[in-house]
C-alpha cells in the first residue's frame, strides 16, 4: 500500500514512486485528456494537452510525464487549464484539413475549404475517420472550432505509395504517436520523427525497414493514419466489434473484427489484454480477405469420374459414413486415419481424436504439428 | 513454452535459434526487441542465415545446417570448464549432470568450430553472455526441430537451460514458439497417436476405461496410432486405406510432394474438409465446407498454454459447417451418437476429462484467458512451469551427440537447401493469398543466393534458375543477396507453383518423426 498521495480536483490519490499525475489520476477514476501519450512507450508531454494547474508551480504542467510527488495539490479542469486545452485545440484545428471543426472566416470561405479537402480525397465525406478522432472528441468537447481554412498545399503530401497505409500529413498533428507505436513498440524503427522538431512530410512511411504491422494507424489519434482498403468504407458506427483470437501463429493475438454486413472490413488489436496488448502484425492487420472470399467452399462436393459435383450435406456425409464403414470392416480399425488440425478450434479437435477413437476404433490421429 | 510470452522481456539474455521471429512470429519478436533496446538484455542469434532479429543482437552465430548439438554442446561445455552453471540447482533440480559433463568434454570451442564454422570465440562469449545473466530465456522453433536430430537438439537447448538454472525462472524457460494458432491446442486435446486429451497415453488400461466410461463405448484401442509422416508411407505400403484430413494441405507443406501425391493417390478413400479447395483437397473423393475462425465459438490455446476464446462474428459462406459439427453427423450417421447444443458443451467435457483443463470454463475465459495446467475452478492458472520442481521430479539432463544431416552437398547436389516463411505469407498460402496487399508485398517465390554463388552459375538477380533435389525440381527466381552463407540457399515454402517441398527430404528424427525440411541437398542450374 502506497503511503504517498497528492491531491486532485479535491480527491486523495495515491501514487508510487516513479508514477505520473496521469497515472495517479487515472487510478481514482479522473479523466485527464492526452493527445501525443501512448501506453507502453514514454510519455513526451509535445502536444501539452494534458495540461494541469499545480499549485505553488510557475506555469502549467504536462501530467503525463511529470512525476507525481507527495502533496501536490492538483487541478485538472481550472479556467487556466481549459483555456490552455482550447488555445491548443484550436491552433491544431487550424493546422491542416481538420474540416469537421472548421468556421469560415468569411461568406463562402468555409465551403470553398470543404470543396477542396473533399475534391483532393475524393470523397463525399468530411473525413476517413470521422466519428473515431480524439481531435475531433477534444474539440467538441471543449467547444473550440479551428478558424483559418488553409489550402491543402503541397507541403501537406498524401503518401498512399504502399498496398496498406495512406498517411495524409494534411490531417497529422506531429503528436508522434506513429514514431512511438514503431520504434518504441513495435521497435521497427522505420519512422524517423523526433517530436516538435519534425514537419509534415519528413517522416514517410514504407520505407525499407516497414513492415506494415499498422501499429501506427491504431496508434494515431486522427485521420492521419488509416488502412487503404479502410479508408471512406468503415464507419466505427456502422460496424460491430466482436472479439477473437487471432488465427494466424501461435502467439494468440487478441483481435478485434469490425463486422459490416455480415463480413470482416477491418482488424483492431484488443489494447486492454495481452499477450498483444494491442499490437499486430501485418497477417493478423491485413490477412482477413480470405473469411468472405468467392473461393470459400460453401457446399459438399462428392468426386465422379475425375470431376467434383455439388451434393447435399446429407448425401456427402451418407456417403462418408458408408465408405469408412466399409473400410473398417473389410480392413480393420487401423486401415483409418484421421489428420486432425492445428487450425481449427480445442473443442473440434476434441471431437476429432473422440471420432477417430470411439467410432473408428483407431489411434491413428495427429496433426501437421511436425510440419 | 516453458514461460509467458510476457517473461521474454523480463530476460537478461535471450538466446533465438532457428527462429526468425520477426518475421514468424512478429508480436512476440517485439518484446524480444524492447528487451534489447530499453532493458538491455542481450540477445543472441544462431541461425543460419542472416535474419532480421540479428540486428538487434550483440552476437550472431552463423552456423552450418544441421549442427546444432554441436554448438549447444560447445556452449555447456565452455559453461561447466569455467565453473559458470548453477551448482545448486544442478545438484537439487537435475539428474545426469556427470554424463553431460563427459559428453562435452570433446566439444570444445575449436573443436565445435571445425563442425558449425562459428569462431571459438563466438561460442565462448555466447556461453559467458547466457550463463551471466540473471536470467536467460530460449525461444526456437522449426529450425531447431526439423532435423533427424530435433528431438536431440531440443534436449541440448534443455540441457543448457537447466545447468544453468533457467527452467522454472521469471524471465528464462525452455520456449518453443508455435506455428500455428492451435497447434498447442490440438496436442492438448489428444490430437496425437499415443495420447488422449492432456497427454494421457492410450497405451494404459486405466486411462483406456477412463475414456470408455467418459465416451459410453467399449474397445477403445490401446496400440498408440501413426503419426502423419508414417501414415502417407502406409498409404502408399496399401496399409492405410481411408484418411481424414481437417484443415491441412499436405500437398504443399509436406516434404518431397511428389512422393506425398503417390501416397494420397494411392488411398482406397480420401475426405477433405477445408475452407478451400487445396491443393491437397482437389485429390479428396469427398470435400466437406467447413467454417473459418470468424465464424465459429471455441477456444484455442497459445504458445505459452494460454487458453483463449474464439468468437463468432459472421455467418459462415452457404452452406460451411462448424468442423465440430460435421464429426458428429458423420459419428451419427456410423452408430454413435453426440449431443452438443454449443462448442461451450464440448468444453465442458473436454474439462471433465482433462486435469489440466478442469478448471477452465468458458465463463472464467469471458475477458481474459487462462494458462494451463489450471486443475480447479478458483486455480489461477500456471504461467511458469517447473517452478518448484519438474512435473516428473527432477529435470534429467541427456547427453547427446551431434551427428550429420540425412543429405550432404555432393557433386551432383552441391548446394545446401534450407526453407521456411517469411513475413507477408501463412504457411501454404491458403489464406494470406486472399488478400491483395499481401499477395502485393510478397507476389512470388524467390531464391535467396549469395552473390559468390550466383556470379559462379552466372546469375543475375531476378533471373529464373532451376532447382533440383534428388526428389523432384522447381524454377523459381533467384533473389542475390547475403542472407545465406556461400554454398547454401534459402526457399520460402508458401508457394504452391514453386512448391520447396518438392525438393525437401522426408527422413525422420526417430523420436518425433518430424521430418527434415531445414536441410537438403540441391543442384542449381540458370533456366534457358
């Protein structure tokens, strides 16, 4: 039990040697709003967002990498702090194509600034992610709309070069959370940003070291970063999530599959549980074509004559039923084997080795674990 | 695994062979990386080839194919010469400590160089790094075990854990990283020829009528079964007349294809039942649809025993079953019956019968999952083993002997062969081939060739070769590069259009009878 406390917004909140404010206040349930941190990698405290009044300091304080020390009298919602978070806000806003927060300054100024973020995405819509931006949730929030309307420029590239990622600089916030997700994470280090010091552009991804594991797109609080086959086709309230465990090798990645329509459009890591913790690889991420794929079988078919026909399930399995029954019986119990799999599920195998061996009679059963 | 995949970045030392990590098993790679980069652990790679992972390795050790007891050998006998093992585990934890002694007594760092090509001084600094550290922790996989001497060098590696104290350690452990998302699983269930679910063997009169009682049948064989390199054999002897294969393509990952075609071909009835139509499943008489992952309830069990839940997300395509499903219809229809309304049911069965399991419900599963052996309903569940003591008591320490690969480079074959995966495909490709970014990073098969070979054959990259085991032949495209050392060359096995399995040799490791698809001999040739 810690003995050490600071005070937040009133409240006592314990803390260890070492902890930030951030995690001090996250542990008595006070929401304190971050934009540039990301779990499992040091805290930066670039875009200052998170922002907290202490008392007896000069200025205000980034709570995410500031350590926590015994009695410090915390305010995380002062008319300081907010105002702060606002000028901040805004600045961003203000920075590229953030349109969904946008107010002209001028008649005409504000369609003509959505007529050109739209015409350059080629989109109907405002934004590849709206509805799933941290941005976006600060701004309404906080009630802050970005004011000036800035061309998209050639300073503000849109790189979408390779088959997963598009990364639009229009829409980054140089937070540097994709430079964190890869050299600190995933330790790929195939994004060059230093925080603050970097400018839209000089960061690219898909080069040689990149492996697409898209660690950088669940990283990236806005519109920046997002899968190509994704991006203006997934709308977070038009899919549900349901979670799985990965089907790829053996690590057990927890996944989540965002289902539209009856088919798998985008894989999310699980960020609350391990052994992934959030993370993926490029297979888990980008591997899921094959769920809904035309070349699924989707009937049993018996061979005739060289050549595959369509049956009902009740014909195949008669069939089946009939030929293993005549084998065992001309042959014996051990004239039968069963290759049972690695791919499918503990209970199917269970039914596998229980059909080999209490229908069957046989323990020749295994699997492709040798291969 | 011997440990939780969270350990590997609580290791001081992390010894990775035969394992290219990044990309095989590229989120577990990451904590071997930050280990490296934000704990500073050491890793040490030894592998063949040049794999990404060295570059965050303080040492690579570049060894020949197939002389791993060799080196692993050198590295205990470097740690017992310099007193460097840990006496008193040695002493109260293991068994046969003066066999291996004696045994690698001959191994010494110039006499293991002559074998592996490492530097003797590789092999001293590596054994100095690994028996240092606070805790050392192994991770391998089919570069280790697919050799006729896999189940030896497994032993080794078990052998240099347990001298130096690490089985049973936060942050070491014996770990064997699995392929596949199940295949944990399906040996925990009893998806294996001499075992029932959780490893209780067949051949065993009271666990015989244990799963008589269980199941309500009589007769339950107790001569332990085939294993799958011995069934295609017995098919082709005429032994085996009927096989049953659930979601597996032999026609492509198995070794030499071509004979293994000869042997399914030869089979009085074959039953596939895949998502699609394989390689392997376009030579069924009959083909039963069955239902991927996303579209079914279950469990499977990770590489660190970690029993996880599979959700259902979407229906399945037309008229695809649960696999779980189809057994039981085909069990119906032969006389015995089945009654499950959910896999949930099986689950609980699979409980009931199984120590390790019978503490895990789909309930305690709901937000996280549990490690085996969990052996009761409030167990936390066992992430490290062999903490206290070994499950069979003490740790036996086997000395064993390095011997040569089943195929040397000779004058007609004069280039070692190696295979294995690489990070943009899923073993034969039946799935990762669906998807056109993937299919985009990594379109074909390649060669990778030193660039002494190919200027020797006249290759230039990216031109098309020919390469020819005593087993069959394949054109594939040559990738000039410096992954491999000279004489040796190096295949992914994904695809099926330029199978690698055409050429691999099927001998067996005696024990395990995995085969020995890391290492064989092959002539190269520049195609006309």
């Amino acid at each position: 039990m810690s003995s050490q406390s600071i005070l937040i917004n009133g409240r006592t909140a314990p803390f260890e040697t070492g902890e930030s404010i951030l995690d001090a206040a996250k542990k008595i349930g006070i929401e304190i709003p971050t934009l540039c941190f990301l779990k499992r990698a040091m805290p930066t405290g670039v875009c200052g967002i998170c922002a907290v009044e202490v008392e007896g300091a000069s200025d205000l304080v980034t709570a995410c990498n500031t350590p926590a020390s015994q009695g410090m009298v915390i305010r995380t919602e002062s008319p300081k702090v907010v105002a702060r978070r606002r000028s901040l806000i805004k600045k961003l806003l203000s920075s590229g194509n953030h349109n969904c927060a946008v107010c002209g300054t001028g008649s005409g100024e504000w369609e003509r600034f959505q007529a050109l973020v739209q015409g350059r995405d080629n989109a109907q819509e405002l934004c590849p992610v709206w509805g799933d931006c941290e941005l976006q949730n600060l701004a309404f929030l906080y009630q802050v709309q970005g004011e000036n309307t800035p061309e998209p420029a050639q300073e503000f590239p849109k790189v979408e070069i390779n088959p997963f990622i598009v990364r639009d600089y229009a829409r980054c916030i140089g937070c540097g959370r994709c430079a964190q997700a890869c050299n600190s994470v995933q330790v790929n280090d195939a994004i060059n940003y230093v925080p603050g010091e970097a400018k839209a552009g000089e960061f690219p991804l898909a080069n040689e070291d990149c492996v697409f594991c898209g660690e950088c797109i669940q990283a990236c609080p806005v519109g920046a970063l997002v899968e190509k086959n994704a991006r203006y086709t997934v709308r977070p309230w038009e899919t549900k999530k349901v979670r799985t465990t990965c089907s790829y090798c053996g690590v057990g990645c927890q996944l989540w599959l965002h289902i539209k329509d009856n088919r798998v459009v985008k894989v999310t890591g699980v960020e609350e549980v391990g052994p992934n913790w959030g993370s993926l690889c490029v297979k888990g991420r980008f591997g899921f074509h094959f769920v809904g794929h035309e070349q699924r079988l989707t009937k049993p078919l018996i061979k005739e004559n060289g050549k595959f026909r369509e049956a009902s399930w009740d014909e195949a399995l008669d069939l089946v039923a009939k030929k293993l029954g005549e084998i065992r019986d001309a042959h014996g119990s051990d004239a039968f084997g069963l290759l049972t799999s690695a791919r499918v599920t503990n209970e199917e195998n269970y039914i596998a080795q229980k059909f080999a061996r209490a229908v069957i009679k046989t323990n020749n059963v295994d699997h492709c674990a040798r291969l | 695994m011997t440990n939780p995949i969270g350990d590997v970045e609580k290791a001081k030392a992390i010894l990775i062979t035969g394992s290219n990590t990044t990309e095989n098993h590229p989120v577990l790679s990451c904590y071997a990386k930050r280990a490296a980069r934000f704990a500073d652990a050491k890793i040490i790679v030894a592998d063949p080839r040049k794999i990404p992972m060295v570059r965050h390795s303080v040492l690579w050790m570049r060894q020949k194919l197939g002389t791993d007891v060799a080196w692993i050998n050198g590295m205990i006998h470097v740690i017992i010469r310099d007193k460097l093992y840990d006496e008193k585990y040695v002493k109260t934890r293991t068994v046969g400590f003066d066999d291996l002694a004696k045994t690698v007594g001959k191994y010494t760092p110039e006499f293991v160089e002559g074998i592996t090509g490492i530097p003797a001084e590789d092999i001293e600094e590596a054994a100095r790094i690994f028996a240092k550290a606070k805790s050392a922790s192994i991770l391998y996989t089919m570069g280790i075990t697919q050799h006729i001497c896999g189940t030896d060098n497994v032993k080794s590696l078990a052998n240099l854990a347990m001298i130096t104290g690490n089985v049973g350690r936060e942050g070491g452990g014996v770990n064997p990283l699995r392929g596949q998302n199940n295949v944990q699983g399906a040996c925990d269930m009893g998806g294996l020829p001499n075992v029932y679910t959780g490893y209780q063997p067949v051949a065993n009169a009271d666990n015989k009528k244990k799963f008589e009682e269980a199941w309500g049948v009589t007769g339950l064989n107790e001569k332990p079964g085939m294993t799958a390199t011995r069934m295609l054999p017995a098919a082709h002897e005429g032994k085996l007349k009927a096989l049953y294969i659930i979601g597996e393509n032999p026609m492509v990952s198995d070794p030499d294809i071509d004979h293994a075609k000869a042997c399914l071909e030869h089979l009085d009835f074959l039953v596939v039942q895949d998502i699609f139509l394989t390689e392997t499943a376009q030579l069924a008489h009959v083909v039963l649809p069955s239902a991927c992952f996303a579209e079914k309830d279950g469990t499977f069990s990770n590489t660190e025993r970690k029993i996880q839940r599979v959700r259902k997300a979407v229906n399945p395509p037309g008229q695809a079953k649960d696999d779980w499903w189809i057994l039981v219809e085909l069990a119906r229809r032969m006389g015995y019956t089945m009654n499950y309304a959910h896999s949930r049911a099986i689950f609980e069965e699979i409980a009931r019968v199984t120590p390790s399991y019978c503490g895990v419900s789909y309930d305690r599963l709901e937000h996280d999952g549990l490690h085996w052996p969990c052996p009761g309903p409030d167990h936390p569940g066992t992430p490290c083993l062999h903490k206290e003591q070994f499950t069979c008591g003490l740790g036996v320490l086997h000395a064993v002997e390095w011997i040569p690969p089943a195929e040397q480079p000779d004058d007609q074959y004069p280039y070692y062969l190696t295979t294995g995966r690489h990070i943009y495909h899923y073993h034969t490709g039946t799935m990762t081939m669906k998807s056109d970014g993937l299919n985009k990073a990594a379109p074909e098969c390649y060669l990778e060739i030193t660039p002494a070979d190919a200027k020797g054959l006249g290759v230039a990259d990216g031109e098309m070769v020919e390469v020819k085991s005593r087993r069959g032949a394949i054109t594939v495209k040559a990738r000039v590069c410096d992954a491999t050392e000279d004489g040796t060359v190096f295949l992914p096995f994904h695809y099926a259009k330029a199978a690698a399995n055409k050429l691999t040799n099927t001998a067996l490791d005696p024990i395990a009878a995995i085969p020995e698809l890391k290492v064989c001999a092959v002539s190269i040739s520049k195609t006309a």
